[in-house]
C-alpha cells in the first residue's frame, strides 16, 4: 500500500484512480498522518436464478444417509 501526500494526490488523482481499479490501495496523508485510503469498490453481485438452482438440485441424486452421518464416520476414519 502506498501512501502519498494531499498535494500529490489532487495533482494525480485520475492516475490514482486507475492505479486502485488495478488493485492498489493508497493512503491519503495531511502533514504526515493518514487521513483516507483509496480501495476499488466491491462489483456487483450476480443475482441467483431461482429456476436453473431448482433444476440442478431436481437433478442430483437423493443421498442414502445424512450430511451428519457423512461428516461422523469421515471424522472416525481419521482417528485409527
């Protein structure tokens, strides 16, 4: 993470500005001591399509015992 000074940042903003789209973060100083940091921002969430997770999960094959028994029998396996 860099850190620059308030003057330098005004004077180089849309530099800066592509720096943090490319993954860096920087700090932004006022006589010494950080004031600000520039993060790219989260993208947006991809929304769930309801009707292609009810066909997939229609499709998978019933299991013949519980998630819990699966997890406790992988779990006793390991010990011996």
């Amino acid at each position: 993470m860099d850190v620059i000074n308030l003057a330098d940042a005004k004077a180089h903003l849309s530099e800066l500005v592509d720096r943090v789209e490319a993954g860096d973060s920087i700090d932004i100083s006022r006589r010494g001591k950080p004031v600000a940091r520039l993060t790219a921002v989260a993208g947006p969430r991809k929304p769930i399509d309801v009707a292609q997770l009810r066909s997939l999960t229609a499709a998978m094959s019933p299991q013949s015992r519980s998630a819990a028994d699966l997890v406790r029998s992988m779990r006793d396996a390991d010990r011996y």
